[in-house]
C-alpha cells in the first residue's frame, strides 16, 4: 500500500456523506479528486522557502491534531477553511470548478463543503509523517536531498496517487508553481 492509500484511507467518507445528506459514492468521487488535488496544491506551494517555511509552521499546529480515521463531525472545518484558502489562494474557486469537472458525482458545492474536512485531515497526517522522517533523520544518517523533506514527502504522495483526478498540469496552470 503507497503512503497515498494509507492517506486516502484516513479519510472519514461515510461521515461525509452523512453529515452532508448525499450518497457515500458523491462524497468518495469527490474525494477521490479532491486528496490529490490538494496535495498537488501544498506541493506547488512548497517550491519557494517562504511556501516551505509557511507549511511546515502550520504543521506543527497539526502535530496531533487527529489520530487515526476521525469523525466528519470532530473536524474543525474554519482551520479546513484556513488550510484551502492558504494553500489556493485567489484561485480557491477555480480549483473547486476544476476538481467539480474532475469528479464524475459530485458538483462544485459539495467539492467546496469537503475540502475544509479533507484539509485538516490531510495537514495532520502529513504533519506526523514529517515529524517522524525529520527525527529519524536527525542523527544526519540519510542524506538530505536537494527538494529537502517535505517537499519530497509531497511529491511522493503526488505520484503515489497514481496520477489521480489527472489535476497536475491543471493545477500547474491555475496555481503557477504557487498559492497566488
């Protein structure tokens, strides 16, 4: 199983779909586009040291934040807010038209009530992986690639979502290699 499954797997879908009022295949088609969407997003961010700097900041506020598969209910959906709206930017909307278009269920409304669950979701599993690769590392045993680690352990789960929601190139083109 890819780092990407066991993130994919986090995510509460049947809670969605309830707490949403759709059916649980809307809510998985939507987060079948919107996981690597936003991963896409968090790494276009990660290309500059201010971009790097500014989420791994925000990811020690997530260390913790939710452990194992969480309730839709438990999500704080004003930080998911926070999270799309820092990691988007202005073009917030685009990509929820972009990821609605993307989905074969679901359309632009229910991709913009999901993104503020999935985001919290997705920051506080990154945030325990990073955390545990940069102590693993510390001792100076591995050797630190030129991307440095978050931006590695984003681009892995980028690829690792087998390409996913086809997004990159349009991700590439709304966001250009940035939030804004």
């Amino acid at each position: 199983m890819s780092q990407f499954d066991g993130l994919l797997e986090l995510i509460p879908v049947d809670d969605i779909a309830k707490q949403l009022g759709i059916e649980e295949s809307v809510a998985q088609s939507a987060v079948d586009q919107i996981l690597p969407t936003l991963v896409s997003g968090l790494a276009a961010n990660t290309k500059d040291e201010a971009g790097s700097k500014s989420l791994e900041k925000a990811l020690t506020k997530h260390t913790g934040a939710i452990s194992g598969r969480p309730r839709a209910s438990a999500i704080d959906t004003d930080d998911g807010e926070k999270i799309v709206s820092n990691v988007f930017g202005s073009k917030k909307n685009d990509v929820v038209a972009a990821v609605a278009s993307k989905s074969d269920k679901a359309d632009e409304s229910i991709v913009a009530k999901i993104l503020p669950i999935v985001a919290p979701i997705v920051l506080s599993w990154l945030a325990s992986q990073f955390f545990n690769k940069k102590s693993e590392t510390a001792g100076g045993a591995q050797k630190k690639s030129s991307g440095g680690g978050l931006g590695d352990l984003l681009g892995g789960l980028v690829g690792g979502s087998g390409g996913q929601g086809g997004l990159g190139d349009l991700l590439g083109g709304l966001l250009g290699g940035g939030k804004r």
